[in-house]
C-alpha cells in the first residue's frame, strides 16, 4: 500500500487509529487507568492543526482510501511522532513504509538527524529502522496526568 499525505479532515479518523493502537500495544506497558487517560475518545482541538501543519502521512487499507496507519514529522522539533497501527492491520510493513516516508521528507527539508520517543513496546521496531537509544526517561504526559517510562531515540539520516 502506497503512503500518502493525510487531510486535516482526516484528524478524527487518525486520532481513532492513535488510541486503538495504544490500547492494544501498551497494555502490557502502563496501568490500564494511565491508558484510558492518555486515550480520550473527544478529540483535542489542536490535533487537526497538527494534521494540517506537519507532512502527516497514512497508510490506507487495502480496500480503499480508509488509513489503517499514521505517523508524521514534527516539522518545529526534528522528531518522530504518532506512527500508530490498526491492531487487525500490525506486521504488514505499514509502520515502516511510514517511517521511511518521513525519514524520506526529513531528508528533503535538509535535517541530519531526528530524535524521537518510543514506548518500550515500541522500541524493538525503531531499532531495527535505525534509531538508537538515547537514554530512558519518563515523559509526562498532560493527558494522562502519568509519567510515562520511554526510551529517547536518534536515527542520523
């Protein structure tokens, strides 16, 4: 399946594909409390506008143009975030596709490097697409009002 570019009309349907994948893929990661928290089924209101103003892309079912996959370049920090999956849709290669897009874009804009976040189950995949740890840390996360155990990761391009 091709990565293409998401529309900022798209948000809610991405912001669903972010809090499914969380809650399948964290499970095992943070307290089911913390994971309903940081998984608010309303939308924030700037969530679109980071749709709108970063290169977001998806990765559409093979059925048609529904994204099942997402992720984008924080254009203000260099970094990598939201590359969330459709639990049905895991190990099909989309995530990746979505990664190399970005790195691909990083590239384009002139970036050397970019940083990211993973969550430990998460972690394995950024390896293999090749980021390094950085350090471990705990990121606070508003919406859960938690810290949040990660790994802080850097790919140079």
């Amino acid at each position: 399946m091709p990565v293409r570019l998401a529309s900022p009309d798209e948000a809610e349907k991405l912001w669903e594909i972010r809090n499914k994948a969380i809650r399948h893929g964290c499970k095992n990661t943070y307290d089911e409390q913390v994971i309903l928290a940081w998984t608010p089924d309303l939308m924030p209101p700037g969530y679109r506008t980071t749709v709108a103003s970063n290169p977001f892309f998806v990765v559409d079912s093979p059925e048609g143009k529904i994204p099942v996959a997402t992720g984008y370049l924080d254009l203000q920090n260099h970094s990598v975030e939201a590359i969330f999956t459709l639990p049905d849709f895991t190990g099909k290669g989309y995530a990746r596709r979505i990664l190399d897009a970005i790195k691909a874009e990083a590239k384009q804009r002139g970036l050397v490097a970019l940083t990211l976040s993973s969550t430990p189950n998460a972690f394995t995949f950024y390896q293999k697409n090749g980021f390094s740890l950085v350090r471990e840390s705990l990121h606070r996360s508003g919406m859960a009002k938690a810290d949040l155990r990660c790994m802080d990761m850097r790919c140079e391009l």
